[in-house]
C-alpha cells in the first residue's frame, strides 16, 4: 500500500515538471513579458533595464526557470509585484475560504446528485426519470454566474435573506455566519455539478443493472432492495468516487466564476487580480498551488479506489 | 459520399422524431440564422441613446436598454455572432488537434501514446477557465484570442474520447485484418478506424459547442472575453449584475436565452449519443437500411 | 432410468404447458418462444437442444421468472405442484433460492466482480433465513469443498478475479446446490471452458445431482454433452420443441428430419467420413417465421409440400416416450447422398514444405502498469516446429492459452517472433523488410473466427473483398470488380449481394465473406483461426465442406487453428497438439487420434465428448487435475507435469526433447510417451 502511494507519487513529479515548465515559458516566452507588467507603458528603456536587472530577468531563461524551481521546492514562490507580499502569505490568506467553498459545494452537489441519479436509474424511461434528467440537463445547462445572478435577485434582493455579497468567515467561529455566507455560492457550485453527478451515477447504474451477476444475484432470491443496495451500487458506486475527486479537484481553481459573481475571497479570485495586474509572481504560485491541490486530490482518489476495488492490485 | 449523405438525413430525422431534440434543433436553427443575417435586421447593436438608460422591455426595446441607452434585443442578437463563432473556432480548433493526437495515440500505443497523453493530462489538470484566461493574458484580448483560448481547452476531449475509441476498435479483427493484408498504419488510422470512430467524436463535437459557449461567456463575465463594445452574452451579465436593483431584466433576458443556447446543445448532444448508441446495439451500421 | 428407480408415482418436479413468450421489440410482440410442454422428474437430466434462436435459454429463464419486464409470458409452469406464472415478487423469490440452483453460461460475468465468493455462495440462503449469518462462512467452506476445490478455507474470503475459470464455474455451481434445491438449471454450463476442464466441471455437477437426487435442466447447444450426460432430451427449433424422448431414442432412432439431419450434420471423431451433410440455409429469425413447420425451408423430407407450408404439426407421440411434431414422421427420410469425394492426394514428403517454421519462440512483455518496465515475459509459443506442404491441411489443436492463435499471427507477421525461423516458399520471412514483407504476405492469407468483428462495418461487402486487392494496388489488374463477383460465387454467395453491408449478412454468410477476401489475392496458404468456433452446428458443416471444396479446387494449404478434436479430424492431413506454448504431439491425422502417445494428448481426446450416448458406459474417461498453468509462469521440466498421470521426478526437471516416436509416424515430446493400454495402473488411479 505504501509501495503504492509512494509510486504515485513519484509518477506526479513529471506532471508537475511539465506544467510549470509549460506556465513558466508561456508567460515569459511572450513579447513584452513581465517586465512591461512591471514597469507599465511609458517606460524609458533605461527603467525596462533597471527593472530587467533587479529581477534577474537578464539571466537565460533556463538558470531563471532553475532558479524559480529551485526556490518553489522549499516553498518560496517569490514575492507579489503588487502587493509586495511573499505570494505564499497571500495564497495562504485565500486557501481557506476556497476550501470552505469547496466542502460546502461538494455537499450540496452530493446531496442533489445522489438520490435524482438512483431514483432515475431504478425506472429507466419512466415520467420520473424522464423529469429527473431534465432537472439535470437545466443544472448543467444554466450557467453559474446566472443562476449565482439569479439567486442574488431572488434571496438577496427580494426577499433580503441572505447577504449578496459572501465574505469569508471561518466556520469554527461563527457557524452561523458562515453558512449564511457560504449557502448561495454553494448552492450554485453545487447544483452544476450535482447534475453531472447524477447523470454518471444514471448512466453507470443502468449500466450495471443489465449485468450478468444482477441475474445472479436475482437467481439466488436474494431481494431487490439487497440487489439493488449492494450488488449494483457497490459496483456503480466505484467510478463515482473517481468523479466526485475530480469534481473536488476542479473546485480549488475552477470557482473563479461563482467567486466572482459574490465576490467571495477565494483563491480563483486572487488570480483573477493577478491576472489584470500581470502579478507575474503571483500568477505562477496560484497556478502551481492549484495544480499541486488538484493533483494531491487525484492521488487520493487513486489510492482510495485501489483500496476499495478488490481488482486493483496495489502491491 | 452517398452514404455519408444518407447518415446525415438519418441522423436528422431522429433527432426531429424527438420533442425535445427537434425544438431544440429548431431554435438553434433559428439562432444561426438570424445571427448570420443580423445585419438586414432593422436593430443596431451599438446605437447610444443615454436618455433612454436602463429603461424596462417595451414594444420598441423588447429586451429594454442597458446603462448607454443601447437595445438590449440587438446586442443579444449579436451577441448570438459572438457565442456560435466562438464554438465553431473551437470545435475546429479542438478537432483538428485532438482528433490526430488520440489517433496517433490510441493507433501505436507505445512511447508516443505515453508522450502525447502526458501533455493531455497537464492540461486536463487546470481547470479549462483558468488555462483560458491566462492565455489570453498573454495574448491580450481579443477576438482570435477567446478562439484559440477555447479551443485549446477542448484539446483534451477530443484527444481522449478519440484515443477510447480507437483503443476499443484496434483489438477488432477488421483492423488486424487490413494489417494482414498488408495496409501501412495510415492506411489503417484514416481508412479503416477513423470512419468507424464518427460517432462519439459527433458527440463531442455538439458537447463542446456548449462548453465553448459557456466558456466565452464566463470569460466576459470575468471581463476577459472578447473586447467592448462587441456585444458578448457574458459581457452583458458582467454589466447587469451591476444594475441588479435598478433594471433585474438587464442580467436576467440576455442569460435566458444563452441558457436555452447551451441547453438545445445539450438535448441534442445526448439526442444523438442514443441515436448512435441504439444504432450500434442493433448490430452495427444500420443508416442504410433505414435510410435509404 | 428415472422411472426404475422406485419413484414412480411422485409427480414431476417442473411441469410446463403450452409455455409462450414474446419480446416487445419496437411496437410489436416477437414470439421467442412458441408452445412448449415438458416434465422433468426427480434424479432425471433433461436437455434442451438448440441452435442460436431456438429460444431455449428464454424457455430457462421463463421457468423461475427471471426475464425481463419487456417479455411477455403465457402458460403454465408448475414447479413442485406450485404455479409459478403471475406467482407474487415474494413467492418467486423464496422459489428461486429454495427450489432452484442456476448455473449460467459465462463463469466470467456471472460473479459479482466486488463481492466476496464465500458471501456470495451463501447470501441467497442468508437473505431467506435459511442460514444464519454466523453459519454462512462455514457452510460456504463446506459448499466449496464439494465442488473440488482445493483449499476452500482460504478461498471463500477471495474475489472472482482470483478464481480461474473453471473454479468460478465451480464456485457457481456451489451457490446453486447451496439451497439443497429440487431443481437445477444449468444454460450453457460448460460452452466457455476448456475441454478438459469441462470434463471437471461437468463431472463435479453430475456428482451433486446425483446426492441431491435434483431435477436437472441442461440447456447446450453440444450433442456430445447432450450425449454424456441426458436422460432424456428435448430438441427445439424456432421457438418450439420438435422432438423429445430418451437419450439413446434421440440419438440411435431420431424421427423428426431436423434431429436427423442435425445428427448427421455434426463431425464426429468415430467415423471417417469424408464430408459433412449440412443443413442448408439459415435457422429462421423470431420476428420472420415461415407459416406452417418452421423447419420446412431447410427440410429434406417435407420442402415444397403443401402441408408443410401451411400447417404447424402438433407433438405427437411416435414410440413409446417419443414425440415428435412432423407430419411426415412415418415416412422415410431421403437416403444420404453419397459423397464419393477422394481427399486431395497429400503432397510428396520430399517436396520442400510451403511454409516451414523452425525453433519459433514469441515472448510478449508483461509491464508494471505504473512505470512501464518490464517484469517478466508470457513465453506464449516457447520453441515450435511445424511445416505445411502444398496443398495439405496441418491443424494446431488446443486449449486456450496453449499459444495457436500466437503462431498463426506470427506467421502472419502480425506479431514478432522474438526467435526462430518461418521460411515461406523457401524465403525466410524474419528477417523481410516492410516492402519484400507486404509482398511475401499476398500469397499468404488469414481467416478470422469471429465473423461479426472481422469485417469493418461501414463498408459494403464487394469493397471489404476488394479490399487487399487495393492494398496491394492490383484491383484493375487482376479483374477488379469482375473479380470480386467471381469470389462471390465461388463461396457461395448471391451476387445481388454485393452492395449490401456486413450488418445484413447472418454469421455463416458473414465467415463466406471473410473466406472471399482471403481468396481474392489467389494465396497458396491460408491461415484458419478458429473458422467455424463461433457458428451454428449446422452452418458450420456448411462452411467446412466449402473449405474442402475450395482446397481441392485451389491446390490451397491450410494452417488450421482450432480447439474442436472432431472438427480436426474432420479437416486435417496432419496434427499438431499444442500445450503452454509447445507441440507435445505431432503426426498424421489418424496415427494420431487412433494411437495417441502423450498422456495429454490422451486426455485431450479422452474428454471431448462423443455424441454417441452408449460411449458414456463404455470408455474410461481420464479427467485432468487442475488448469493450465500460466504461460508467464511455466512449471519446472515437462511443461504438463503437474496435471500429468505419469509424471515422476524426471519430468519436473528435464524438459523433453521432441522427437520420433519409435514404430509411429508420430513425433513426441514425452518422457514416459506410450499407449495408453501400456499404462493400466495409472489409467485406473486417474479415472472415477
């Protein structure tokens, strides 16, 4: 089992090389690069000179490259060229109100998507599941930022429920507050993926059922209810747990919308700003932190599956 | 050509046998249409009244006016141009990439497959939002830039689903059955199981139209789409959100009918994955007989 | 045999009357199964015969109501005096895992894959209150001690995927007599295992019935099962029963012209005939029955008639216990056309051999999934000589896994030989570069034995014949679609087929236009694997007389891949045995298969079910011990010392060589090889 995991995570490193390699010569392989992020447009040439010089982005873009990397793997990502703060604070400040995000939306995305994708599996082709599906196809259809929009009109503005914009406040602190803050941009993460949920669970459910063994199980007179709850869910419930990992997984980065429409301090919107400023810094260390993240979540998921599908010989 | 002609019609009349598919294949009919033929219309898109700022639908601005006195209906019309561009720069984008890659891949499996599906996994791990905005950082916004932006992330998809089928189909004894008689690898690739693999990359194809057009238009929300004034349907959210309490309508039209956009790709997305499917339960190709 | 043994006034264990079932396909009902009445009895075998489409597994599953929803099913079945059509979800349910023990065809899907074994052995029982969840362990131990296997204690607690085949057949077994159940159903039991371990499997089912004095239904489409292990038999053609009575009536006596000609259509390793009587034409489709006796197209006696035509023939009794549904049962069946074909004359044994393979090794890497190295190797063919000779057939025979299908690929050139020499035509071909290669490669040609994946699906049929003729670029050369069509009729097919798309064609036609593409490029060779293994009976006896045909026609060679002893016979001049990878006997078709040598192959023979029902009291059956051992891990020695009867400490350590066989134009590779009747000690020890 070790073994195992430890081998994972050696085949993680090449991912990670590549990326960063793959970040790194896009953003400064490009005609301007970061120093005319850092000097602005009306830059004398002896200024770009100065500003090239104080940063070592005279040196080959490989001892650079080296450089950065070299400093990355003890954790020091640089220092932001906005806030001129060690980027590693910065992200740390944001990590936890995306992690909050995170947990909360793969709850509510659980929460939908598990009974609507049993409940239409059980009766292919019937009303409910034909109402079922439809329910998903609209969470997959609408996209975030209208249904967070829309959200806002209606508990915000209308009825005046709950707060428009959503802070970031520690759940251990304030429970309360947390989830008020947390429950629509939740709700909006969450109902998108609960569709994909739900249609994975469907399609692998149905799927199972025409299998050989439900036969079987059916043959030996065992019940539906057991059939159903243990031969075919615990079949059908194996890939799912790949999903809901790489549902996770695209959380860390990928909210950057629904953070967006509340205005919700999480890493997403962190790199939004880096972005629209060319924090060169702090663009690499988002991206690198969010790669990492999704990377650790996938290995998780690897090694869980492992663990709970017999098939898979870890040894 | 015939039969390729015959598959198509086949395919058409089931997705019009369906409720659901057909209105869907009708509105977007209707949306191509009128978005290729928006400049006959008597609407202009970028015409400023600011008297007239913010005010609600009326017979004159079905959709109303945003905070420059500009018809909200026209924009969206034209935002229609923006959003179908942008799918289709993508799919062929994405197709032209990814479907030579899973092939390459899938066909060799060797060193190459490895290689190859590497570089579909580092890009696969950064969310599709985040690689495309900060390409477009890089390439300054633009038009081209949300095209190539969105496209790249459709690479993997392609890549992927291709590698599957080509994967499933090189173990099949038709394919080993050419190399016995002697046919090169492309001959292989190209002749024999590319014209088998269409159908999920199809699919695919309709999928990613409706990931494109849900990309481009949080890419303007975020403020990173395409540049003002061109009309973009996320653009228009992003200003909306800031007139929630004056004018509701302002964010809420233009986002009805790019969800209703992204649904009918949806409908028919999974519309023809069942055609194709049922097809291929029924024991291979049977569009022929159907058909003809 | 049930009757004699002081049951007879118990009533039948399953009785089923006027048994229909229809399938809802699209907006209407096809009838599957048509009428069907039968009894089965305590301590009694009844097997049901068919061809695909009889509708013999649906009338299985019909009996304990496990079809689905789409099915609609009318009649009566009466298990132990209960009804069980329109029985409530409970009633059917306790039936299910208190009377009945099912046994289905395919060990591989039938295990739940995340389940393990022992639970699933005994859940049924559990769920029913029948055992106590405590006892289940032990009483799964139990279960699977008297199916054989070795070490249950450890097994119970593993997953299916750690089973082999012929264990997770047994294991199924285990979970069907784990109720101690009146009836036992078993659809195609043994149809995906090896002959010799279907020997086992067959034999370990036939033990526990035996104890149990169960009912059994045996649903198999092999009449040298049939023959093995019936009491009484029950043949079923489009949907209905045509003909049932005891086993040695059926087989000695048969009355309706299909069990007739289904008899005489099946090659048999007991006599030398020189060709199969096929039954012409296709089985009928469900949804395109003829109107009158459904086997009326294909009849020798009644085609043409009227009567035939328009009437379905009821079952009638013919003798006593015998029915049959004819309405010409009385009258004599057309003699059997005398086929006064001599066998193509065998080649000269000093002409050099057409294809000539010496010391040929392939061993295929086995790579960690993780970081792709290298950790061992599958010695698939580990040092085979074979030579063919123009115009003779040379099979390779045996079980999966023994490397056949490996040396037919390789000799394709399909797969590398990792060492050894394949000269073709006196050309070695290991060494050809990619040009010389696709050259040499036209006169040798492959035949595929799935007919439904071998041909590519989106292209009509002329072009998928055409096809190597425009790899090559001689499609206007030698005739284009002239040619094509000419290939048509030579195997046999309509020229108004010619456009249609392989979808359109059933299995034999399909395996027609698999031989038309091999043939078009006018190959000297031609590699067969496994032809006719996924065809009906009766079409495979159509397809092997058109393969003698074009032989003799075409001065062809065959390299013939194949699993089924009787089909070898049928077609070969000469035979390979083939085990893990090497030949343990070689030698003329009838030096081999009247006077084997190597135990193996002894057994091999031994196993294969004759489909003559008083062979069972006659011959002394050797059962192996055991599976084929992985290719990735031969055994020490002899490569067959752990399943052999006559293995000592030689055998673990000395690899035999291949050598003649002293008095024998038989070449072997055995260090105790001899005659059976040599060895009646061991023979005793190893027969039950």
């Amino acid at each position: 089992m070790i073994g195992f995991v430890l081998r994972r995570l050696v085949q993680l490193v090449p991912v990670l090389l590549i990326a960063s390699l793959g970040i790194w010569a896009i953003l400064y392989a490009v005609p301007g690069g970061p120093v005319a992020g850092l000097v602005g447009e009306n830059a004398t040439p002896e200024q770009i000179a100065a500003v090239t010089a104080q940063y070592g982005l005279d040196r080959p873009v490989v001892v650079q490259y080296l450089d950065w990397l070299r400093r990355a793997a003890v954790g020091d990502l640089g220092v932001s060229i906005y806030a001129s703060e060690p980027v590693v604070d910065l992200i740390g400040q944001r990590l936890p109100a995306t992690l909050h995000l995170a947990v909360a939306a793969t709850l509510v995305a659980l929460a939908l998507g598990i009974p609507v994708g049993v409940i239409s599996a059980i009766s292919p082709g019937s009303w409910i599941d034909r109402a079922l599906s439809a329910w998903s196809a609209l969470a997959l259809g609408v996209p975030t930022f209208w249904l967070g929009i829309l959200l806002i009109l209606w508990f915000a503005v209308d009825l005046r429920w709950l707060p428009a914009v959503s802070g970031y406040v520690p759940i251990w602190e304030e429970p309360l507050t947390a989830i008020r803050n947390l429950l629509l941009p939740a709700i909006t993460l969450g109902v998108y993926v609960s569709g994909i949920l739900a249609r994975f669970l469907r399609a692998s459910l149905v799927s199972e059922l025409r299998a050989d063994y439900v036969r079987t199980a059916r043959a030996k007179g065992l019940p539906e209810r057991q059939v159903v709850g243990i031969h075919i869910m615990r079949n059908a419930l194996l890939p799912f747990i790949t999903i809901v990992g790489l549902m996770m997984a695209s959380f860390i980065g990928g909210a950057v919308v629904t953070e967006a429409v509340f205005t919700y301090p999480g890493l997403g919107r962190l790199l939004i700003q880096a972005i629209s400023t060319r924090d060169y810094p702090l663009i690499q260390g988002c991206i690198v932190v969010i790669l990492i993240l999704y990377v650790a979540i996938n290995l998780a998921v690897d090694v869980l599956y492992a663990y709970v599908d017999p098939r898979i010989d870890y040894g | 050509m015939n039969r390729a002609w015959n598959s198509t019609l086949w395919l058409l009349s089931g997705l019009m046998a369906r409720p659901a598919s057909a209105a869907a294949l009708l509105f977007l009919a209707a949306m191509v249409i009128v978005s290729l033929f928006a400049d006959l219309l008597p609407i202009d898109p970028f015409a400023q009244r600011l008297t007239d700022a913010l005010k609600g639908p009326s017979a004159a601005n079905w959709f109303g006016t945003d905070e420059l006195g500009r018809d909200i209906f026209a924009r969206v019309i034209y935002g229609a141009r923006t959003s179908l561009s942008t799918a289709a720069a993508a799919v062929v984008i994405a197709a032209s990439v990814g479907i030579p890659v899973g092939l390459v891949a899938g066909f060799f499996g060797d060193w190459r497959d490895t290689v190859l599906m590497r570089f579909i996994d580092v890009l696969l791990a950064l969310p599709a939002i985040l690689f495309a905005m900060a390409l477009i950082a890089v390439l300054g916004r633009s038009q081209m830039a949300a095209f190539i932006a969105v496209g790249i992330t459709g690479i993997p998809n392609f890549a992927r689903i291709t590698r599957a089928r080509v994967l499933s189909l090189r173990k099949s004894d038709f394919v080993t059955a050419v190399e016995a008689f002697g046919g090169s690898s492309g001959y292989n690739m190209f002749r024999t199981i590319l014209p088998n693999a269409w159908s999920p990359i199809l699919v695919q194809v309709v999928v990613l139209c409706s990931v494109a057009i849900l990309l481009e238009a949080a890419l303007a929300f975020l403020g990173v789409g395409v540049a003002p004034p061109t009309p973009s349907w996320g653009e228009m959210l992003r200003t909306g959100k800031s007139y929630l309490y004056e004018a509701p309508y302002y964010a809420v039209l233009p986002g009805v009918i790019l969800t209703l956009t992204i649904l009918s790709f949806d409908v028919i997305g999974r519309a023809l994955a069942s055609l194709l499917e049922d097809r291929h339960d029924a024991g291979g190709v049977q569009i022929e007989r159907t058909a003809s | 045999m049930r009757l004699a043994e002081g049951t007879a006034n118990a009533g039948p264990v399953l009785s089923v009357r006027g048994l229909k079932v229809a399938f809802a396909v699209a907006d209407r009902h096809v009838p599957v199964v048509r009428g069907v009445d039968f009894d089965v009895y305590q301590n009694e075998v009844l097997c049901i015969v068919g061809e695909s489409g009889s509708g013999k597994s649906v009338t299985s599953l019909a009996v304990t109501g496990l079809l689905p929803e789409t099915a609609r099913v009318e009649g009566s079945i009466t298990l132990g005096g209960v009804e069980v059509n329109g029985a409530g979800r409970d009633a059917l349910r306790r039936m299910r895992g208190e009377d009945v023990g099912f046994v289905f065809q395919d060990p591989g899907t039938t295990l739940n894959p995340v389940l393990k074994v022992g639970r699933q052995i005994t859940e049924g029982q559990v769920a029913l209150s029948r055992l106590r969840p405590a006892e289940a362990e032990g009483r799964a131990v139990e279960l699977l001690r008297d199916v054989d296997i070795a070490d249950p204690e450890q097994r119970v607690r593993q997953y299916p995927h750690q089973f082999s085949g012929g264990m997770r057949q047994r294991a199924v077994i285990a979970m069907a007599i784990a109720g101690q159940p009146k009836l036992i159903i078993a659809d195609e039991p043994t149809t995906a295992l090896d002959v010799t371990v279907q020997a086992q499997v067959l034999s370990v089912l036939a033990r526990r019935q035996a104890e149990m004095r169960a009912a059994v239904v045996l649903i198999t489409h092999d009449l040298g099962v049939v023959a093995q292990v019936a009491d009484r038999v029950a043949v079923m053609y489009g949907g209905r029963i045509v003909e049932t009575g005891p086993v040695e009536a059926i087989f000695r006596s048969p009355r309706h012209p299909y069990t007739r000609a289904l008899l005489r259509s099946i090659p048999r390793m007991d006599t030398d005939e020189v060709r199969l009587d096929p039954i012409p034409g296709q089985p009928p489709m469900p949804h395109a029955l003829p109107a009158g006796c459904a086997f009326e197209p294909r009849c020798a006696l009644g085609s043409g008639r009227p009567r035939c035509r328009e009437e379905e023939p009821p079952l009638s009794t013919v003798a006593s216990e015998q029915n049959a549904a004819c309405h010409f049962v009385d009258e004599a069946p057309p003699a059997p056309k005398v086929h006064a074909m001599a066998r193509p004359k065998m080649a000269e044994a000093e002409a050099p051999p057409l294809l000539d393979v010496k010391g040929l090794k392939v061993h295929f890497p086995i790579k960690s999934s993780v970081l792709q190295r290298t950790t061992g190797w599958v010695r698939a063919v580990d040092g085979v000589d074979i030579s063919v000779r123009a115009g003779e057939t040379l099979s390779l025979v045996g079980e999966s896994g023994c490397g056949k299908t490996t040396i037919g690929r390789t000799v394709m050139g399909l797969v590398q030989a990792t060492a050894g020499d394949i000269r073709f035509d006196g050309q070695s071909m290991v060494r050809l570069g990619p040009a010389d290669k696709r050259k040499a490669r036209r006169r040798m040609q492959y035949i595929f034995q799935d007919p439904y994946s071998s041909l590519n699906p989106v292209l009509p049929a002329e072009d998928i014949v055409a096809e190597p003729l425009r790899i090559h670029g001689l499609y206007d050369e030698m005739g284009g679609a002239e040619r094509v069509a000419e290939l048509f009729d030579m195997v046999g097919l309509s020229r108004s087929m010619l456009s249609r798309y392989p979808s359109e064609f059933s299995g034999g036609q399909r395996q027609r236009i698999g031989i038309a593409r091999a043939l078009i490029l006018a190959p000297r060779l031609v590699i067969l694997d496994e032809p006719v293994a996924a065809l009906d009976v009766s079409i495979q006896a159509q397809i092997l007389n058109l393969l003698q045909d074009l032989q003799a026609e075409l001065g062809l060679s065959y390299l013939f891949i194949a699993h089924n002893l009787s089909v070898v016979r049928h077609i070969s001049d000469r035979v390979a045995v083939m085990y893990l990878g090497r030949i343990v006997e070689q030698g003329t078709r009838d030096e081999l298969y009247s006077n084997p040598v190597h135990p193996y192959t002894q057994s091999l023979l031994s196993a294969a079910p004759d489909p003559d029902p008083a062979a069972r009291h006659s011959s002394r059956r050797i059962v192996l011990e055991g599976e084929i051992p992985s290719p990735a891990a031969p055994p020490s020695g002899c490569v067959f010392h752990p399943r052999c009867f006559r293995a000592d400490a030689r055998c673990c350590a000395e690899v035999p060589a291949f050598r003649p066989y002293p008095g024998l134009a038989t070449w072997t590779a055995c260090h105790h090889a001899g005659p059976l009747e040599q060895n009646p000690a061991a023979l005793a020890e190893v027969s039950r």
